[in-house]
C-alpha cells in the first residue's frame, strides 16, 4: 500500500464585492413592507427621463417578485435586481414611457 500525502487545496477565494450600477434616483423601501416599496416607486417613475434606471431598495421579500411583476404590468423594464451585502436587493426599473 502507498500512501501519498493529501495535496492542500487552494486557498477559498472571497466573494466578490457586489457592483450595483448607478441610477438616476434611488427610493430607500428598506424597512418597508409590501405594498409600500411598489407604491413609492409608482409614486416616483415620473421623477426621472424616459429611458433612465431607478433604483429601488428594498428588503421584504415580496418586493422581490412584485416589483418585476409590476414591470411587466406597467410596460416598465425591470433591468436586474442585485443582492445588498447588509441584506435586501437594489432592485433596478427602467423608466419606458
């Protein structure tokens, strides 16, 4: 029998630090529960140029999947949503109209 000793495994890389683009305005929904992430962005798409990227922060999971729900439903874009490291998402719209 030959033993061979156990090569060590490369050292585990961290993650990478999350990257959310810039947008031309950002609605703070963190601490907020549904239905009031949906309704501050109603309340804003108007705020900023057809075409421009609002960011909305949110943590309560519902946002998550109502937000690109309310996208679709408004003929908005829903760009990307990204995870925040302090928990929650950047959930990205783009205003279409």
């Amino acid at each position: 029998m030959i033993w061979r000793k156990k090569s060590p495994e490369p050292p585990a890389e961290a993650p990478a630090p999350v990257v959310v683009p810039p947008a031309a305005l950002t609605i703070d929904a963190l601490g907020r529960k549904c239905p009031i992430p949906i309704i501050m962005l109603a309340e804003r798409v108007g705020e900023v140029p057809v075409g421009a990227v609002i960011s909305v922060l949110a943590d309560d999971p519902a946002a998550f999947t109502d937000i690109p729900a309310w996208c679709r439903l408004k003929s908005h874009q829903h760009v990307e949503s990204y995870e925040l490291p302090q928990g929650g998402w950047a959930i990205h719209v783009r205003r279409q109209y």
